[in-house]
C-alpha cells in the first residue's frame, strides 16, 4: 500500500515575468498560472504584484499554503553583492535594487541605468553586467560581453554551471537574457517581504529555509527555470503561457508524491557551496 503523504502546500503558482518598458500583453509579458486554473496575462508589473499581494493576503486570511514560483534569479555569483552593496546576503542585494530601480505603473523602468551603477560599484568601467538596445547608451555598460572581466568575476551562480542552456545574470537584453527581469523582479520581491501586512508570511527559498524543509510560513517564494520543465504545448498557443502551467502543474504532481520535498531540501552540495547558496547565490527549484 502506497503511504498517504501530507502536502506542504495546497496551491501552486508559476509566474512568468517581463522587463517589458510598456504594457504588453500576450507573448514575452507577465503571464502566471495557478495549478488547476486558467492561466492570467497580466499586462504591467505593477498590476502583478497587485494582483499577487490579493493572493497572497487571500491564502494568509484561510489558511492556504502558497508555493509561488518566478522566471528569474533571486541573486548574483558570490562576492557580486559585496562589491555592490558592502554585504554578501541576498536580503541586502534586494534592498538595494527595491532603493535603485523606479518601475512605474505603466512599465516605464531604469533597469539599464541602475545596471550601470552596479559595474561602477563593482569598480569596472563595464561589465560585468552587459547588454542593452541598441539606439541607447547608458555610463558604464556596453552592449556586448566585455572580454577583459578579471578571472574573479564568475560569469554564473553555481546552479548555473548544472543547469543545461543556462544564460549569465548579467546579460540584459537580446535572446535568452534574464538579467533585466531579474533586477526587476528582486526588487519587485522586495516589495512583498517588506509589507507590514503580508512581508511576515513569507519565506523565501532556499535563503531562509536553509534547504531544511522548514516551510511552515504560508508563502514560499522559489526560482524556476521553465525550459528545465517538460512543457504541455498543447495546454496553450502561447509558450509563455504554456510553460507556467506545466510548471505549476509540475508543483502539484511533486507535492502529491512527496518528491517536492526532496527537491526543496538536498542537492549533495559541499558545506561551502550549500553556505553560498542559501546566503547569497539562490538556487533553481528542480535542479
């Protein structure tokens, strides 16, 4: 006889995000899906994280359990974060994006400047963050990859190196880059930690659950990477839209089967690598 598992979480939420500088609605915008619900395209970040603080308050007022995941690094290659704000913890890189980056209700964003300021931080003239269209200039960041980085500027986290086709943080712009949404969506998380009303409910993974299997606040908010995720095309016509279902719907299925624990809690790191993800780095959920 099979055993019955308890779930650590009753609902599952896929978010795909966007660095869109206007409201965009359909492929390459917001799109996020609930496990057993049509998915939502939501045209502006600012109307996300709206929508995702009613989620949320809405799981914490009857006793829900959310898990929550989201397209983009949670943080940097170790050492980047005390370069650029005097502190290698992911709490104070947040805080630091949250303070720097303006995003306002229509998309209208400075992610390129505020990415200009960190290699100025990191004290290179560019680099290591690079990337940006082409009409634009912005101080201190070029548009290609610099090729002089000093060897002690790792280009990738540590997941990074383990995870198939992954990009570098610091590319942001053209295809594949998940550096712009990554400087938005920190300091978008940001937001959500900090609020008096919701912030205390919160536990972001794997930085405070120290891969432990302590999830007993009533949100976790994890990394994923949805083309690690076998995605149901036929679920959507739009692949955005596609893969947070599949993601979602993969939650649910590991949760049932006890395997999300599993995931949640060991990857046979080193006791340095584990101090350096949960501190600084971050981890994808499913690598």
């Amino acid at each position: 006889m099979i055993p019955c598992l308890m779930p650590l979480f009753t609902h599952y939420i896929a978010v795909d995000w966007s660095a869109a500088n206007a409201p965009t609605m359909g492929k390459d915008s917001i799109w996020a899906a609930e496990s057993g619900h049509a998915p939502s395209n939501i045209p502006t970040r600012f109307e996300a994280m709206q929508t995702l603080r009613a989620r949320i308050s809405q799981a914490i007022a009857h006793d829900e359990r959310l898990l929550i995941g989201f397209d983009f690094a949670f943080g940097y290659p170790a050492g980047i974060s005390q370069a650029i704000c005097g502190d290698n913890h992911w709490r104070s890189l947040w805080a630091y994006l949250a303070q720097h980056v303006t995003n306002g209700p229509q998309n209208i964003n400075n992610r390129f400047e505020v990415a200009g300021k960190m290699n100025r931080a990191i004290g290179l003239s560019e680099g290591p963050f690079w990337g940006h269209p082409w009409q634009h200039s912005y101080d201190n960041l070029g548009p290609k990859r610099p090729v002089d980085l000093p060897p002690s500027t790792a280009q990738h986290r540590i997941v990074e190196t383990r995870t198939k086709g992954a990009k570098s943080i610091f590319q942001l712009a053209y295809n594949g880059a998940v550096g712009s949404q990554s400087i938005l969506g920190m300091a978008a998380l940001h937001g959500l930690i900090s609020d008096p009303d919701i912030g205390s409910h919160i536990a972001v993974w794997p930085f405070e659950t120290k891969l432990s299997g302590d999830f007993s606040k009533s949100v976790t908010l994890v990394e994923i990477y949805p083309s690690s995720h076998v995605v149901d095309t036929d679920a959507h016509d739009i692949l955005d839209a596609a893969q947070v279902i599949s993601v979602a719907r993969d939650f649910a299925n590991w949760d049932k089967t006890g395997a999300l624990l599993d995931k949640l809690s060991a990857f046979g790191l080193s006791d340095m690598e584990r101090d350096i993800v949960t501190r600084t780095e971050g981890w994808i959920l499913g690598q």
